[in-house]
C-alpha cells in the first residue's frame, strides 16, 4: 500500500527539539516520567502505565477522617461499615476526628498528623475534601476515597471545586478516588468461589449491584472501583490495574462519561494484549442519555459514534443493558478459547430450535449444517421424520433416556462445533431434570462451551438452580437474547486477540518531509480554498486532479490547454460552501470560448453573491466513478478521528459513515469499509466494474497520517468527493475543504 511510509508517521519539529534536548516534563498520568518512546507524534503517551493499586484494595492500615459514632448521622453508618470491613480483611483502623476522643470504642486521633502509625489508605468523610489532602500528603499517605458530592455533577461552579480539588491532588502525589463515590470498594466478597473471577468498575454505585448479585449465583468477584467523579483515578486506571491480576477472568464496567479518550484506548489496548475481555455499558447513545449522565458525573460523553467505533477497534464489548452485562461478562471470564466458530443448536422443539436459530444467524453467528454423515449418527437416536441438520430437534423422549447423553456428544464432536447452545424454554420434570444433568456431565469433559438457557419465568427449580447453575462449566441464561449477545462476544473476543497486533506499537515517531511540506501551508485559525486544501494532499501524496489556479480569462484558456480539454471550472476562495449550489461550477468544458466564458460568468457570481476569491481553477475532468468522503475531525474525548463514508450529496442525505481513532492499520481501515451500508457501490452494481478499494483504503492511511502530525494544526478535513475509479486506476480528490486550528 503505502510502502516504507504509511507505517512511519513524524513528529512536529517544533516539539522534536524539546524531545532531543530531554525537555519534555513529567508525564500527567501516574506521575511517570515519558521518554520520547513513550511518545506519538503527536506527543501523547503510547502505553498505558499501571497504577499499583494493591496497596487501595487490600491496605493494611486505614484512617477514617470525619469518623463518627453520633447515631443518625451519615458517618456513623459509614464508620461503623468500614470498621466491619477492617476486622474481616485484617486492616489497622484509625478513626481521626478534631473532638472526638473514641469511635466505636476506638481511639480516635484529632488530626491526620497525631495518627499513631503511617497509613496506606484514608477515607474521607468530610463534605470539603480540599483541606485534607496536603495533610494526608504530608504524612506520606498514598491513598485517598473521597465521598463528598456537590463537584462537577452540579455544573459549573462544583466543576471549577473538583479542579482546584484534582490540582491539589497532583501536588500532593496521592492517588484519589472520588469524589462522589461510596462504599462499594469495601464491600463483601466471597472467598468460598472459585475460578476467574469479574472485576467490576462503575461510576454509579447502584449499577454495578446486580453484578454483585452474581456471587449467589455462584460467579466470582474479585474487585469494585467505584470511580464517581474521577477527579484522578479514573476507569482507565483500573482497566489497566485489573488487566494484571492473574485472577481476573473479565473486566465489567458501568461508564457514563470518560475522562480521557486516550487513556481509554491505551487501558483496553493493555487489556487486549493480555487477552483480558472488557466489557462496558457505555451511556450516552442519545441525547436524553448523554444529558443525563454529564449531570452525573459531570464528564464528557463524547460522540456516541466515536465512542463506540473506539470500543470496537480496541476490542472492548459494548453491551446495552445491566442484564447484558451481567451475562455477558460471565461467560467471557469463564468460558475457554473455542476450538471452532460453529454453532450448534440442540432442543426438544423444533420451534424452540427455529427461533432461536433466527436470532443467532441475525446476530451474525455461524450455523453450520452438520454433515450427512453426522446426521446419519444422530438418526440412530433421533426420529427420521425430524430435523438434525442444525438446529437439531430431538422430539423430547430421548433427552429422557441413554439417548440424550449420546446426542449430545455427537454433537460435540463435530469438529465444526465451537459452541453447543440448549434452549430449555420450560421445566418438564424429569426430562428437563435429566437434560440439565447430561448437558452438565458432556461440558465436564469436553474442551467446547455449553450454554443452556433456562427460560423458566421461576427459576426455583433444582435443574436450575442446583444442576445448572452449581456448574462452572455450563454457562446458563435467562433470555435467547442474552445468550446470542454473549455468545457472539465470546467468539469476537478470541477473534480479535488471537494474534493482536497493537496499532500503538507501529504509532508514528519520526518527522517526514510530507509533514514538513504540509506544515508550510498551514493558516492559524483560516479556512483553506479549495487550492490550497489540495496543495495539502498532495503533500501527503494524496492524488489530486491536474489543475491551475488563474486570476484571468487569458490565463485560463492557457490553463486550459495545459491541463487537457475537457475541463471544469471552479470558484476558489477560503470561505466558498456548495458551490454547486452557486452556481460556482463549471463542466464539461471543451474550447477557448467556453473557458472564457465561463470565467467571466463564474466570476460575476462571486462578485454578486460578495463571496472572496483566490482565483478560479482550471481542472482536469476525472471520469466518473464512487463517490466517497474521507475527513478528519477533531473529537473532545479522543482528538483526531478519520471518518470514511459515501460521498457527494450521498453523505449529507444517507450519512452511511465508518469512524475510527488514530493509530490503526490497514486492516482497521479496511474494516471500516465493511462496515458501511453502501459497500456494494464498491463492489460493482448493476454492471459498474469493481471500485478500486485498494487505492481507497491507501487514501484513509494517508489522512490518517495527516491526523496525527497535524493534529494540533488541523481541526477539520473533508475531502468530498473522493472519485474511487474502477480496480488498477486509483482515487482523485476532486474537492476538498480545510479549517486550521488557532
């Protein structure tokens, strides 16, 4: 594609001395020190730097400020909770209160500095967390959790509190959670569970219960960071803490706004090298939702569409519901690498089968049919009459006798099944009974997933709750569309980090001569003419059509001659919108005359409509092709972000975009063309030859190259159309637009 140059990006040379001269200051995030390694061109971190947060979550002396054993008040509750918790983990509790001599019977210190030993954590009940923290500081303490509220969830002036309050935070070198958190860092875990185990971030205490609630299913939880306001530890850290503890199985998150974008994308890309799944309720799909979590939390929600297209390109499973959450997250933390992507589906009624077998192929997932020599094998049990191609439909005796057990195992080993799923849509007892306990014995002995679900509206039932859900093999659901959400997660996750590449690795580092080109065109704070937007393609080797630009009918028909008749015509200048609309192109042109013409015409036009011109464009005339649209846009949350979609007056009416975030390779730009609606039109329709794709996606690596080392120059690019010529011709950038940042 781009050969030796679209894997290697540059650096700004204004920032190139700083890194050279070893200027660059302390890194704002955990407080490491970067190296020009560490370091895109853009000069943001390219790895995620991992907090120690052991000390948070299992410390081994706490102090309690604003302590308080005064019955009916909110601290006393607190305090009386968090001595509970010491006496079960073994912590050192220290309550520190300015009048109190005792709480709870426990001697109390009237400040942070009288505390009889150093502590690892202090929790703070105090409706102004400010003052405390350069005590806490002093003291050499390393962690805090604040639970005041009234900060940036209130709006502007609690936003301006929460920065004073996050700045005396990096002064002090402590790690804080908070504020506008609670108590569920501290709360119960089972020790009596075994295997991986879901460790659970949420910035609303109150979403993450039903997730706890999994313990009395028998899911194990390791950990809970109730991240609140993220004044500093913020979900990002977490990610990366938990992506790290060998007993994690699964991360589960409850998100409504991030801090950092970038922060985000390197947590999960952290995540994705370890193979640690991450699965995440996002909020903010609509308006309603955005609005009402930045109330929350008082964070950015970002654009949906970005958000979600960076979920994806970095492998995390954004998931709707805390019921898809709860399951899906399970069967990632449980569930071993599959063996094949195939599908089988095994029931009692064909009906059952059937519909379920609708939402799985919908959803994406392969039913393969099993082989004739399979379903010959399966006859032996199994009524002629009735189907086993897959789904398979046993009729119901069977599952009652030896037969069941050999079903299944036919079933699991066909080399083509990765997953065997068992909707069990009511109880019958004792076939049900029996069904649930083969299904539970084959999944002890066979390396494939079992899934089961039990759609009993009771769920009392010993099949259920002691066959079933007493299994660590057997992953069990409530609802079909739980099941196929999981499922597809399942065999997504194993897709995407069998072999990941990280694009963080191949981010760029250097200065390049098309940066330096580009640079020179660069206008603070303008809006680039048509002209002068193409003269920066080109400086990325972006191809753009032959062209001049004149100020005078002469000069245009020598344009004219130059360039090749026949021609187009168009307005350039730096504030000029549609200018089709405008009546500000010309097409098709084929002589002296025309040309001539057609300048004076065009430049009547911007004379009446009082709209600047540069000049006028003399241009080749590309013959047609797919339209499309390339850009680049500036995300509050992520930065500079590449857009690919139909193009002309298409993306305006159809809005049939793909997005991603820099860094990402050619197979992420690839996808991004899958995954639009129109794919076809590149593909050849109604006897079209095949676009050439090739050239597309090298057009969207370019730009993205542009993103990155002008990310602090660029704020937007539109590239529109990009006329995507037949297979072997290339792309041209017929027209383009471009803002410069202040």
């Amino acid at each position: 594609m781009l050969g030796s140059t679209h894997g290697t990006f540059t650096t700004d040379p204004r920032r190139a001395h700083v890194v050279a001269c070893g200027e660059l200051p302390p890194s704002a995030v955990h407080g490491r020190a970067t190296t020009a390694g560490d370091l895109d061109v853009s000069g943001r971190p390219l790895h995620a730097d991992v907090p120690d947060l052991d000390r948070f979550f299992r410390p081994e002396s706490v102090a309690v400020v604003g302590a308080s054993d005064t019955e009916g008040r909110p601290g006393a509750g607190i305090t009386r909770r968090l001595i509970a918790w010491a006496e079960r983990t073994g912590a050192r509790l220290h309550p520190v209160h300015p009048t109190h001599r005792s709480v709870f019977g426990i001697p109390c210190s009237p400040s942070v500095a009288d505390l009889p030993e150093p502590v690892d954590l202090a929790v703070l009940l105090v409706a102004d967390p400010l003052p405390v923290i350069e005590q806490l500081a002093e003291e050499k303490v390393r962690f805090a959790v604040a639970f005041a509220a009234g900060f940036a969830e209130t709006g502007d002036q609690g936003a301006a509190a929460q920065a004073r309050l996050a700045a005396a935070v990096r002064r002090s070198g402590l790690r804080l959670l908070g504020p506008n958190t609670n108590l569920n860092a501290f709360e119960q875990f089972r020790d009596d569970l075994e295997g991986p185990a879901i460790a659970l971030i949420t910035q609303s205490g109150h979403q993450g219960r039903p997730l706890f609630g999994l313990q009395e299913l028998g899911i194990r939880l390791s950990h809970w960071a109730p991240t609140g306001n993220e004044a500093d530890l913020e979900t990002s850290d977490f990610i990366s803490y938990f992506a790290e503890r060998p007993e994690v199985g699964a991360i589960a998150c409850y998100v409504e706004g991030l801090k950092d974008g970038r922060a985000f994308l390197l947590a999960a890309d952290r995540a994705a090298r370890r193979g640690v799944p991450v699965v995440a309720v996002k909020v903010g799909r609509t308006e309603t939702g955005a609005r009402t979590a930045a109330s929350h939390t008082g964070k950015l929600t970002g654009a949906d569409a970005v958000v979600d297209a960076a979920m994806r390109q970095f492998g995390v499973i954004r998931v709707d519901g805390l019921d898809e959450l709860q399951d899906t997250a399970t069967l990632l933390a449980r569930a071993r690498a599959p063996l094949a992507d195939g599908v089988a589906v095994y029931s009692i009624s064909g009906g059952t089968g059937a519909h379920f077998a609708d939402l799985a192929t919908e959803a994406g997932l392969r039913l393969p049919t099993l082989r004739a020599a399979k379903q010959a094998e399966l006859h032996q049990w199994i009524p002629p009459y009735l189907n086993v191609t897959n789904p398979v439909d046993s009729g119901g005796h069977p599952v009652g006798d030896w037969r069941g057990r050999k079903i299944i195992d036919a079933i699991l080993a066909d080399p083509q099944v990765g997953v065997l799923v068992c909707p069990i849509t009511g109880p019958f007892p004792p076939m049900s009974d029996q069904l649930a306990r083969d299904l539970v014995e084959a999944a002890e002995q066979t390396d494939k997933l079992v899934c089961v679900v039990w759609g009993s509206p009771v769920g009392t039932e010993d099949a259920y709750r002691r066959t079933l859900l007493g299994s660590s093999r057997v992953a069990t659901f409530r609802t079909f569309a739980n099941c196929v959400t999981a499922v597809r997660a399942h065999l997504d996750h194993h897709r995407f980090t069998t072999g990941y590449r990280s694009p963080f690795d191949e981010a760029p580092r250097t200065p390049s001569p098309s940066f330096r080109k580009a640079l020179a065109l660069v206008r603070p704070g303008e809006q680039l003419s048509e002209h002068a937007a193409k003269q920066l393609l080109r400086a990325y080797g972006i191809r753009v059509p032959r062209e001049q630009l004149v100020t005078s009918a002469a000069a245009a028909v020598r344009a004219a001659a130059l360039v090749g008749y026949p021609v187009v015509m168009k307005a350039s200048g730096a504030r000029i919108a549609h200018k089709t609309e405008l009546g500000l192109v010309k097409l098709g042109l084929t002589s002296a005359s025309q040309v001539r013409d057609a300048y004076r015409e065009l430049t009547d036009i911007a004379r009446y409509e009082e709209v600047a011109l540069d000049g006028v464009l003399v241009c080749q005339l590309v013959e047609p092709g797919v339209e499309m649209v390339v850009g680049v846009t500036h995300d509050p949350l992520f930065g500079p972000t590449v857009t690919v979609g139909l193009g002309g007056v298409l993306v305006e009416v159809l809005r049939d975009t793909a997005v991603r975030v820099p860094p990402f390779g050619e197979d992420q730009a690839a996808a991004m063309l899958r995954e639009l609606r129109g794919r076809a039109l590149l593909d050849g329709v109604r006897g079209a030859p095949p676009a050439d794709v090739d050239a597309l996606v090298e057009v969207v690596l370019r730009v993205q190259r542009m993103a990155l080392e002008l990310g602090g120059e660029l704020a937007e690019l539109d590239i529109n159309p990009l006329m995507v010529l037949p297979r072997g011709q290339g792309a041209v950038a017929l027209d383009a637009f471009a803002t410069c940042r202040p």
